[in-house]
C-alpha cells in the first residue's frame, strides 16, 4: 500500500505521536481520534507511538489535565511507547522541560539568517492588526524589526529591551509538501507569516516546539488535523533551514456536529471522560471512530482494533468531515453492551454503580443487557429493586390490580412461567385488555411505566415482596 511503501522508499522506521495540550478538562474527543490514526498506523508497520505533552501555553494550563490526559488514552487502551510517565530515549516529553533546547535552535536560526529579533511593543502590533482589517489585507507582521543589523539588536537585547524571536520567511517562491491524504499542498511565501518562534518569556511557540521535537524523537510521520494545513508551510521552511529530513505528512478532517458545525462543547460533550462517566465501552468508541473517515472492505460497522490494524490505510481517509453522531455511538455501544458475556457485563456493571448490590447485579445484568445503550441506563433498571414508592392508579388499574392480587396470593409456585400462566389467566377470565393490565402490575410493583421483563421482574422481587407493593399502591390509592 501506498503509506507503506513511502516508509519503505524512505528507508525509516515508523513512529508517530500526539502532543496534546493540557488546556482542558481532559482529553478532547477529536483528539483520541487523532491518537488512535496514529495508534494504528504505528502498529499497523510494527512501528511506535509516543506521547509528548505541549504546555508551553503558560496562561491557559488547567491543573490535573495532564494526569486526566494520559488517564483517558489508558482507559481507551491507546498504549504508547514513550512518554511523560514511562520516560524514553529522548525525553523529556514535557515542553516546558526543554526550553533550553528550543532557545538554543532559534539562536541557530538566528545566527543562518533564518530568524530574526524583534522589539516590536504590542501596542504597535495591535495597531498594524487594526490597519490591515481596515484595509482587508491578511493580519501579517510587517517586516520593520527585520531590518535591525544584528548588533544593533544585541545591543537592544544587552539593554534589556523585551523581544521575541521570528522566522524569517522568503519575500518570494512557493513552499509546498505531499500530504498522504491530499495530495500535494503549495503556499505561497510572500503570504506566510513571519511567525513568531520564541516569545518573550523564553518559552517557544507550537511551531518552532513541534519541529525541534519531532525532529529530535525521530518522528517519522506527522499525522495531525486538517486546522494544522495552513502552519505546515513553516514547519517546511524551518525543516529546510535546519538541513533536517522532514517527516511525512498526513492531515485528517476534524470531526463535525451533525449540523455539519465544528465539533464543540456548545453542541456535542467533547470530553473522554464524559464518555466515560456516562457509560460507554472503551472498545465501543474506538469502533465508531474506525467507521468516521473510511470503512471496511466488506462494509462491515462492527469491528475491532485488530480489524483496524488490518486494513487501515491513511490513502483510503476520506478528505469530507465525518459527522460524530452520538446517537449512533450509543446504538453501537448497546452492541458491544450485548457482546459482554455475564461475568464480563456484571464485572463491568459492578465498577460502574458500585452503590448497587453485587448479587442484584448478577440477577438484573442478563435481562438489561438486551435493552441498554450505556451503562448508566443500569441505574434506571435496577431503581425499583432498591427504592419503592408507591404510586396512584386510576380506577380502571385498580380494579385489575385487586383481581391480580387475590390471585397472586393464593399462588405457590412463584416462577416465571406460572407467573406468567396465572396473569394471563385474569386477563382472560375477566376480559382485560392484555397491554393495559399488565401495565397495571408493573406500574404497580415498579412505579415504572417502563422496565426490565414483568414476570421476571416478580419472580426477583419474590410474593413477599411483590403482594406488599400491590397493598401499599392500593392502599395509596383507597387512601384520595
């Protein structure tokens, strides 16, 4: 296939990475996404797959993200090989812990003539900002600080004037690159910004930080989002001004609302851990994210990771926005629900509502398997077997509910095939319609118009326990 082949022609061993940003409450949806396209491909060309923290973003850093970062991606079995917690060859993998590389590579680009000092004070950038939309140009960096000679900026810098590092792109030519979903991609020079590299604080950009790393962790492809198109042109032009081997490329589409609107938190949960919290199956969700962008030979929907592996390919990524439905995850979650066996599905439910009683769960697990989506809809089928409260019947329920007490009473066999027998009987006998009798005894014994199957719901309840609930609904309903 076309992906391995170019890692074959470029005689280099696979290894990807994600570098997520700990600027949120955990990790976003769309970028588990993005980690397990790299996950796969690594694998898939018995390559490795590292994790490498950017947080060079000092002011937007939330405290406990990246903990909740790489706890995510473990719960999702996404595994790396390197990374902030398991160390590695080429650490640190934290940005913040590798300052002193970057400052050393932007005084490298300086001193080829590939970046410059610039003094600029941001009342003047924001000024010139406001210019350009007023004159409907593109907001780019003017130039002005570029013409500093260097000593005259050395001694600016000895006079402890504050400034920043930027690239210095070529007034003129085309820089362009193969993206192995695209196609090849060109930009124009004299539409590339000069783009800041290392701020005034000491701490480098995104584009300077990603370049320096994935080039000093021999990362062999770059597969990222489609929003990233638009800075590779820098990173191409700084890979060139290094005299580095640059990676090969490869960006996906982002995710969408079914709206087709970018996948938000004003629209959408975005968080693993909501997820999470609310359910789903780890094997389940990655299933879904496989079906987002291409699909399988046989067009089949489920699937597993091994299956990924198999046949995933990055040329056969569809370039249009996959939709993220998550009506239709929690459909195919209910599958992977079903797929559980017992003890796997209680292990599970046990973990998950641990407020809830073991051997209840054992007794409950294989009549709701069939009927959940998520997890958390267990708790809605196990209420009436924990908490009771007795609800008002219409007349019309409570003359059936009397007829199915009298009867119940005098049962002594109280298994689920007499249960039903012996209903159906009073049905019959005192001509009640099926559905709205039933639904009396359940309403009744639940206070639940929907629930796991009525007889067997009797029959674990036990006749104590059910005739007491028929006494308390009729007693509250003789009592208005």
């Amino acid at each position: 296939m076309l992906v391995v082949l170019e890692s074959m022609r470029m005689n280099i061993k696979v290894k990807t990475r994600i570098a997520p940003s700990p600027t949120g409450e955990n990790l976003h949806i769309g970028n588990a996404y993005t980690a397990l396209i790299n996950w796969i491909f690594a694998k898939k060309n018995q390559g490795q797959f590292l994790i490498r923290i950017e947080d060079t973003d000092r002011t937007r850093l939330v405290s406990g993200a990246e903990k909740r970062i790489l706890e995510s991606l473990k719960w999702l079995n996404i595994t790396h090989d390197e990374g902030p917690d398991k160390g590695g060859p080429y650490g640190p993998y934290r940005q913040s812990e590798r300052l002193t590389v970057y400052k050393k590579y932007a005084v490298d680009l300086i001193k080829k003539g590939h970046a410059y000092y610039c003094f600029c004070a941001p009342v003047r950038l924001e000024k010139m900002r406001q210019e350009q939309q007023t004159k409907h140009v593109p907001p780019m960096y003017d130039g002005l600080c570029k013409k500093i000679a260097p000593k005259d900026a050395e001694k600016k810098i000895a006079a402890g004037e504050k400034y920043v590092v930027r690239l210095n792109v070529p007034d003129s030519g085309i820089t362009k690159f193969n993206d192995l979903i695209r196609g090849e991609i060109s930009f124009e020079n004299k539409l590339i910004d000069d783009q800041v590299l290392l701020k005034s604080d000491g701490f480098p950009t995104y584009h300077l930080a990603v370049v320096v790393d994935d080039y000093l962790m021999k990362i062999s492809h770059v597969i990222r989002g489609e929003e990233w198109i638009s800075s590779t042109p820098k990173h191409i032009l700084l890979y060139d001004f290094f005299g580095w081997q640059k990676p090969v490329y490869a960006h996906t589409p982002l995710l969408r609302n079914p709206d087709k609107s970018k996948l938000s938190k004003r629209k959408n949960p975005v968080w693993v851990s909501w997820y999470r919290e609310n359910g789903f199956l780890p094997s389940a969700i990655l299933n879904y994210f496989g079906t987002l962008s291409w699909s399988m030979p046989d067009g089949r929907d489920i699937f597993g990771v091994q299956d990924l592996i198999k046949h995933f390919s990055l040329e056969n990524i569809k370039t249009t926005a996959p939709i993220f439905d998550i009506e239709k995850l929690k459909w195919m979650n209910g599958q992977y629900i079903k797929m559980l066996n017992n003890e796997q599905l209680v292990k599970q439910l046990t973990e998950f509502t641990p407020k809830v009683d073991k051997e209840l769960i054992t007794k409950l697990a294989p009549l709701a398997r069939e009927r959940m989506k998520t997890l958390t809809e267990f708790v809605h089928y196990a209420k009436p077997f924990i908490k009771f409260m007795p609800i008002t019947l219409s007349k019309e329920q409570k003359n059936m509910l009397h007829k199915f007490d009298d009867k119940l009473n005098k049962l002594e066999n109280w298994q689920i095939l007499f249960l039903h027998k012996n209903c159906e009987q009073i049905v019959k006998e005192n001509d009640f319609k099926i559905k709205n009798a039933f639904m009396s005894l359940r309403l009744a014994v639940t206070g639940e118009k929907i629930g796991l199957p009525l007889f067997e719901t009797l029959e674990i309840l036990g006749k104590k326990e059910t005739l007491n609930r028929i006494k308390q609904t009729l007693s509250a309903h003789d009592s208005n």
